[in-house]
C-alpha cells in the first residue's frame, strides 16, 4: 500500500496535521501526501520490533458487500488484514463498536452472523456500540461470550453488579513487538435510546480515560490507545482533556476521517460497514510518534478470504430461501436515504406510515426517519422481503396511543429539533401535514400542522400510531413514553411485515410526495 506520511514534530503536541482523503479503486488506492517535519535522530539504526501497526474499522452490519456488491464485505476485509499482518506481525486489529444490528441477517440470527464474520477475520480487540444492547443483555451476554476477540469497556459497567459486563474487561496491556500497548474502551451514554434503560450505567468519559491512562502507565504501557465509540466532537474533548493518551480510534460517525489537529491524540474513524479500512503505522524509534496513515477502500478488486467466504455463505444460504420471495413491485423509485427520511418528505417514509396508520386505523402515524435504514434509492422493479427486512431492520412493532394534540405538537418539535445533525428523530408522517423552519429556535421550530386538512388542536384527542421505541422515550419522545394503550408493544405486529403485507397486498406501488412535509 501506499502511505500517507506524517512527521511528528519536537513534541508529540505538534502532530496536528489535516488529512486529506484520497480516494480510488482497490489495494493501496490512496495517493501519497507528504508533510516533513524534524525526527528525532537516534545513534541505533531504527528497531522494526517498536514499529506498530494499527488496522480499524467500525459500524459494521453487514457480512456481505453492501453498495450492490461494490463495498465492503467481511471475506474482502479478512483478506486485507491477512495482508496488513504479513507486511508487519506487529498488527493490532481494532473494532470500535456497532455490530449486533441492525441488518436483515441480525433480524434473524441476533448478531450471531456479526461475531462469527469478526472471529474470522481477525480482530483482537472490540469496544461497545450504541447497537450492541438492540436484542437485550442477555442476549448482548452470550454473543461476548462467542467471540474469540476481546471487548474493552471501562465505562459502560452492568448496573445490577456495576463491574464490567460480563464477558468484557475495562482495559489491558499487551506486548506488541518491542512495545508494551495499554488499550481501553469507551463509549457515550446511550441510555437515552435504549428499550431496557436499567440494563447498565455509564461513567463519565473523560474522568473514566484519563483514569486508565494512569492505570495503564501504571502497568508499564509505552503506548496507550483508546477505542472509542462517540461523536466526533467528543474524540475531540477527549484528545484535548486527558494527558498521556496517544491514539484513539473512533466510530459511530459513520464517515471517514482522521484528526491530528485536536489535542495531543489524534484520532480517526472509518465509514460503515467495512466501506473502508483504516491502517496506521506508528514508528515509535524516536522521542515521539511518527504516523503513516492508510484508507483502503474495500472494494470488488479485493479478492475474497475462503474461509471468512464460507461463513458468511452459510448464513447467507439459511437466509435466502424466504427474504429473496418477491413481495411486490415498485414502479417509482423509493427513496431511503438518510438525507430525505431524517430531513424531509420522503416517498418511502410516506408509503411507510400509511401502512402504519391503514393497519392501526388511527388518525395519525408517525415514524422516525432513524429507523429506516440502508441509505439508498431503491430503483423501479422487484421489491423483495429481505429490501422490506432490511429497510426495516430492528424488529420494531406497532403502537397505539391516544394523545392530546398537544403531545403530537410537542413531539413534532422534537421531530426537527436536531434536523441540522441529520438526526434520527426526524418524523415521517400519514394523516396530518407539518411545516416547520430549520432555521428558528428549537423548540419553536413548528410553523403549522394540520390532521385529516384541519388545523391541529391542542385540545383535541387523536390516536397515534407509534412504534415501540418511540414509546420507550427513544430519540428524545418522552411526550410517548408509557402512555396507555389501544395497542400494546407486545401485542402489535412487526414494522417490517406490515410494511410487507401493504407491498404484496398492492402488488404495485408508486408513492409520491404529496407535500405533508413542508421545510421553510
């Protein structure tokens, strides 16, 4: 491969350099970007033994290629880190979190198919994501208990015992080469979105870090990495506010970057589902670090590991029978990309809650934009279960409630208050219109909104058609949270096969913006 070179300079607070992406086609695909600067000189001629490399990626739900078989694909990455480790033994290979779910396979399997595609490749060390507690603990429990890596999570503990959650451990510290490397894991507090809230707690990240970091130094770590899965805007605070960290590899953002210009670690991150892997090389001959840093696209020209092959190829095989069923034809485009469902009208997230609200016969539905996945445009054609499954991945049922138009006026404020961030919480609707001014104080944000071509009245009782999560309090939706009941959690059907249903019983579909979703 090609590297991207970076010299630190005197001090390791000088490696603060912007990396620029270059991107193209297969192995070693990214042109070569020099930056000098002054190594420290040394007397002894450089050691391979303290020459690391680090080989991340992160967000990954699927074991096959995604993008029309263009990207990504657990086999591919298998191949790249056979490769990565030839080139150097020292290779540590980290994932920063996301693999339970969602997907079509996960829907099915529970991650199963994610820990054995992981066990496969290689991986030796794994951080928690927000969608690792998608199925529960226990569940979350035995898929650590199948993995032949190791997860690190120093602030993410089990509330019944508050120690680590069993099958992971806060931190270690491992020789790699000639360097003695102290790892630990940390993510940010997703209570907020989880089903079972009073599963685990979490400790304050930056005073959990700089307390590993001591711990770690303490132990004799040489080199100290944190796997993180958080905003990038906290890698950044963490960078910036705890001394003696080195590195930390990142996910969660779901987009490529690197950042050596905020605080003393640098940090990066891969895009999803293996669209790209990450290498780093980490010379530490010298006083201070020097980097080279690789992005390799995970493309069709990367040949395919056999035996990562067969895994995924079992289960793929157990699930095609049924999900490849045609269920109903499209003859528009549908458009589930996150850009439109988590920011205005989309024609896939009209069709969506109008089978909602057909099938729970209430006045309105409501369905946040996060829980339609793929972010892609499905074109005109055969419409499988498995596109439904897959748009539609969490196993989430059907919910209804009778509200006040005051918690639906409530709730379409949380709707659009973090639109800019391209945030989950965005609503898709049937049986009312909304518009709303991205650019006012949130809060205020609704300008008008209208059910059944009346205007909507604080006053008035409706009943809603929800999802499950969104009843839990999920993305910020208090204003739903254990309210009672026309239709229970566990009594409504799945999202996924009313959504199918809608497609088969049509048999053609052609949904197109009607204006429900007005952006000012």
């Amino acid at each position: 491969m090609t590297p991207i070179l970076y010299n630190s300079m005197a001090s390791r607070k000088t490696v603060r350099i912007s990396l620029s992406l270059a991107f193209a086609v297969g192995l070693g695909s990214c042109a070569p970007a020099v930056m000098s600067g002054t190594q420290a000189s040394s007397a002894q001629a450089p050691s391979p033994s303290k020459v690391l490399q680090l080989v991340t990626f992160n967000d990954v739900y699927e074991i096959q290629p995604v993008d029309k078989g263009t990207l990504g694909g657990a086999a591919r990455v298998a191949t790249l880190v056979k490769q990565l480790r030839t080139q150097n033994p020292n290779t540590l290979v980290l994932f920063a979190g996301d693999l339970l779910s969602p997907s079509v396979m996960s829907g099915v399997f529970k991650g199963e198919q994610m820990v054995a595609a992981l066990n496969s490749i290689g991986v030796d060390y794994a951080t928690l994501g927000n969608h690792e507690l998608d199925f529960g603990l226990p569940t979350l429990k035995t898929r650590l208990a199948e993995s032949k890596f190791k997860w690190l999570s120093a602030n993410m503990l089990d509330t019944a015992t508050g120690a680590p959650i069993i099958g992971t451990q806060r931190d270690t510290v491992i020789t790699v080469g000639a360097v003695k490397v102290g790892l630990f894991g940390l993510a940010y507090d997703f209570t907020p979105i989880l089903a079972d809230k009073t599963a685990v707690k979490f400790q304050d990240a930056v005073q959990t870090a700089q307390a590993e970091v001591k711990t770690l130094r303490a132990q004799g770590a040489q080199y100290v990495i944190a796997i993180t899965h958080e905003d990038a805007s906290d890698d950044c605070t963490l960078s910036k506010s705890v001394s003696g960290l080195d590195f930390i590899v990142g996910g969660h953002d779901h987009s490529a970057m690197s950042n050596t210009q905020c605080g003393t670690a640098p940090y990066l991150k891969a895009t999803s589902d293996a669209r790209n892997l990450w290498s780093v090389k980490v010379d530490l001959n010298g006083k201070t670090p020097v980097y080279s840093y690789t992005n390799t696209p995970v493309t069709a020209a990367v040949p395919e590991d056999a035996a990562t092959a067969s895994v995924v190829a079992g289960y793929a095989g157990k699930l095609d029978a049924d999900f490849n069923r045609v269920i109903g034809q499209a003859d528009v485009p549908l458009d589930a990309t996150e850009s439109s469902s988590r920011g205005k009208e989309s024609n896939l997230g009209d069709f969506i809650a109008d089978a909602l609200r057909a099938t729970a016969k209430s006045d309105i539905a409501v369905m946040n934009g996060g829980s339609i996945r793929t972010d892609t445009t499905y074109p005109s054609g055969n419409i499988t279960k498995k596109d439904v499954f897959s748009i539609l991945p969490f196993g989430n049922t059907l919910v209804v409630v009778k509200v006040k138009g005051s918690v639906v006026r409530a709730a379409l404020e949380n709707s659009v208050s973090q639109v800019e961030n391209t945030a989950g919480r965005f609503l898709q609707v049937s049986g009312m219109t909304y518009t709303f001014d991205p650019k006012a104080a949130v809060g205020s944000r609704i300008v008008d909104a209208t059910v059944g071509g009346k205007p909507l009245d604080d006053n008035t009782v409706y009943s809603v058609a929800i999802n499950d999560y969104l009843y839990s309090g999920g993305d910020g939706f208090s204003v739903f949270q254990n309210l009672p009941t026309t239709i229970e959690p566990s009594e409504g059907p799945l999202l996924a096969q009313i959504v199918s249903d809608a497609l088969s019983s049509a048999g053609h579909v052609a949904p197109k913006l009607d204006g429900r979703i007005t952006v000012r």
